[in-house]
C-alpha cells in the first residue's frame, strides 16, 4: 500500500502519517477504500483516535 511514518501535530501529539503509492493514488476504487478508512479513523474520539487535521488532496 505504502509507508506509515511517525509524525507530531501542532500540539506534540504523535500521529501516524500514511503515504500511499502512486500507482495507487490513481485507482479510484483504492481511493473510496481509503477515504473510508480516513472517515472510520476521524469517527474515532479520545486520546487514540484520529482527530480532524488537514489532509492533502
């Protein structure tokens, strides 16, 4: 799929950065997956969960 690095939010929080392949950035069907996989993670609330942030488009 890609790579996964270790990032940190303004605040010092550590985050998960997912970086996906190219070839796959331009399927359609792998994007829908993926934009629902960004949707379950957001819906996710507490210290584990994946907050609102900026995403690249």
């Amino acid at each position: 799929m890609g790579r996964v690095y270790l990032g940190y939010s303004p605040g010092g929080r550590a985050v998960a950065v997912k970086i996906v392949h190219p070839e796959l950035a331009r399927d359609a069907e792998f994007m829908a997956r993926f934009q629902r996989e960004v949707q379950a993670a957001e819906a996710v609330s507490g210290a584990y969960g994946a907050g609102r942030g900026r995403r690249a488009r």
